[in-house]
C-alpha cells in the first residue's frame, strides 16, 4: 500500500471529495467548455485516482509516474463520459483509470533480447577462447546487422505508424485468407474482445459484459451497459436476496464484427428488457442493421422476406392449440382472430424495423424483437433464427 502523504506534490490527505450533485453539475459546466469547472472536477476526483493506483503497489514502479498515469485516464473519462447515460462517473472512470496504468506497465517493460541473439552471443565468446579472431570479429558484425535489423523492424512496426495508417494497412474485408493480417483494437491485450465486468458494485451471480475494444463507440456501448445494469438494480431493489431474476448477456464474433445481446432475465420467463450491440473490432465503429445484410448479401427485400418465412415456419405461437380446442364456435372464432391479429403485429414489427436489433453469427442472421404473445405477459423478448427459422425466448 502506498503511504506517502505526497504524490507529484500534492497533500493527498487534504484532496477534496465531491458530492454526486457537485460532480453532476461540474460535468454539465465541463461540457459546456468551462475550464475552471473542468480543473475542479479533476481535483474533486484525485482520490479515485489515488485509491485505483494502489491497486499496483507492489509492481515496484514509482507512485509519483503512476499518479499522473492514473490522472491521464481520469481526463479521458471526463473527456468520453456521457451525461445523457444514467451512470456513476466513478464506475465509469475506475475501468478507464485501470486501463491506462496496465497500458503504462505494458509499454514501460524493458525490451528483452531473444533467446537466438544471446545463444549467438554465447558461440561469440566460445570462439573468442579459441583464439579465433577472424570468425569472431565477422560473427560480431553479423549480430550488429541482426540488432540493427530487429530494431527496424520494432520501430516500423509498433512505433512509427499511427493508429490511422494502421488502419489503412489493413486488407479487404472480404479476403479471408488474409485475414491473420487484420489487428484487433484490444485495449487490454491479455483479456478476450468482451468479458465480465468486475466492480464493487456488481452483485454476485451477475454477469456485465465490457466491450473490450479501444474506440470512442465501445466506450460509450459500456457506458450504456453499467447504465442498462442500474436500471436493473433499482428496478429489482438489490442488493436483496433473489432467485429469479438474473443479468446476463452473450456475445457473438463473426469474422469482423462483435455481437453483444444484454437482458434482465427472469425464470420464469415474461418481459425481459433487451439491448443490442453491434462493433466491429477492427475498426472500432458502431455495425448498423445495413452493414449486417451486405456482409451477409441480403438486400432489404430478401431480408423482408426471410423473416416473413421464418416467423410462418417456425411454429404456431405457444398457447393456440388450447384457444382453438373451445368448444364453443363463437368463442372459437374469437380466439382465431385473436391469433391471426398477433401473429400480423409480429410479422409488421420484423418488416418495419420496429426491432431491438439484429445480428451475425457464423454468417446466420439473428433478429432480436419484443414479440407478442398469446399467455403470460402479452409479450416476451425473442430471437428469430433466420436460417433455423425457429424462435428462441429470452429467459
């Protein structure tokens, strides 16, 4: 644990600590371009800081680099942090401080020679006792032409190209023999594209996923998701013992884009709000309903089509067998209308777009829609398996 009362200068223990309608405030005047509120915000957070950075005490770096490491995360968070989200700034800015100290770690390593130059340097030395200068002096050079060769390598690879041109760099989408080509915009190397999010304030047996991508768009998909989990904790009342009710997700990566579906799940089925989120994790921008069909060579009335087909194959909808076994005409007939009314409002919501959202996996397409049913709630979250032409229930 760190104990100085100094770091970079200043008083830890004399840091202020802003109340949560200060910081909102502060933020709406910050994104106006107030300066000052900007540096009060800052100050007002230098504890967060602080507290995050304790976390790698004991990595032996120097407390004063990882203090001001901690505060260029703390400024990209009030720089990426969207009021309009109903979230915490600290859950927000905790992940983001963190990412910025692993990244200084990573990058701050020293640069080890491989294991091929020092086994060419031990034959250096074993030759230098046989007296054989000749071959020593030429074996020199060669590891001079090798060290100097590495080092251009190094440089045009990872120091002199900016995040644009390594963009451009990379090859047609549609080539996949070339696709090992293509780098992921991982803004943790050691942690897969999505993973779970793991705050003080996610409750055990919850699962929030972060979207592990190094672009504006991810950043504001997480931002969206811990404000999605909010609105679940306060809808629930957690923390409180609970069985039934569940926050979860699953995500999908098909070639060049990430799929993540987040839900309130319930087991016993019933209305369970549903989020969709599309990105592609070469570039890090946001994949549209638009860029899922050309991948997929589905124009706008083949896609029409294909729902149509796969909602009429998939099944009569849960319920209509036991409305039209009445024995009653009357009452029979008043059921098939029924029937036939819902299963038109589900047909109108896959063809107008009136959708959750859509997505790839394995080059098969998924829509996600609030589906109107015949029992229970009157809908339910469901999943249309285009290809399968089956319909799976969010649970």
């Amino acid at each position: 644990m760190i104990r100085k009362v100094e770091i970079c200068g200043v008083n830890t223990s004399k840091l202020p600590v802003l109340s949560n309608e200060e910081k909102t405030e502060l933020l709406k005047k910050i994104k106006d371009g107030d300066e000052v509120a900007r540096s009060e915000f800052i100050n007002g957070n230098l504890r967060l800081v602080l507290s995050v950075i304790q976390r790698f005490s004991n990595r032996g770096e120097n407390p004063d680099d990882l203090f001001q490491v901690g505060c260029i995360g703390l400024i990209k968070s009030i720089d990426n942090f969207d009021l309009s989200q109903n979230v915490q700034f600290s859950t927000y800015a905790v992940p983001m401080i963190i990412g910025e100290v692993r990244r200084y770690l990573r990058d701050n390593n020293s640069i080890r020679v491989s294991r091929s130059i020092r086994d060419l340097a031990y034959k250096v030395l074993a030759l230098k006792e046989k007296n054989s200068k000749g071959l020593v002096v030429l074996v020199i050079i060669l590891i001079l032409i090798v060290l100097v060769l590495s080092g251009y390598l190094v440089y045009d690879k990872f120091i002199s190209k900016s995040p644009e041109q390594e963009i451009s760099d990379k090859v047609d989408d549609n080539n996949s023999d070339k696709e090992n080509t293509k780098k992921v915009l991982l803004k943790y190397e050691n942690k897969d594209v999505v993973y779970n999010y793991t705050g003080d304030d996610i409750y055990s047996g919850h699962k929030v996923p972060y979207i592990n991508i190094n672009s504006e768009t991810a950043d504001k998909f997480n931002q969206s998701i811990l404000a999605f989990y909010d609105e679940f904790k306060n809808e629930k009342g957690m923390p409180q013992p609970y069985t039934s009710y569940k926050f979860n997700y699953q995500y999908y990566v098909d070639n060049e884009f990430v799929s993540v579906i987040v839900s309130h799940s319930q087991e016993s089925g019933g209305i369970n709000p549903t989020k969709v989120y599309n990105i592609n994790r070469y570039t890090g921008k946001e994949v549209t309903k638009e860029d899922i069909l050309k991948y997929l060579n589905i124009t706008d009335s083949e896609y029409t089509n294909k729902v149509v087909d796969a909602y009429n194959s998939a099944g009569p909808l849960p319920g209509s067998s036991d409305l039209l076994s009445r024995t009653n005409e009357t009452e029979k007939e008043e059921n098939r209308k029924f029937i036939e009314k819902t299963n038109s409002s589900n047909i109108e919501k896959l063809t107008k777009n009136d959708i959750i959202g859509i997505y790839t996996n394995n080059e098969q397409l998924y829509v996600v829609f609030v589906m109107d049913t015949l029992v229970g709630a009157g809908r339910s979250e469901a999943i249309l398996d285009v290809n399968n032409k089956r319909i799976n229930y969010i649970y």
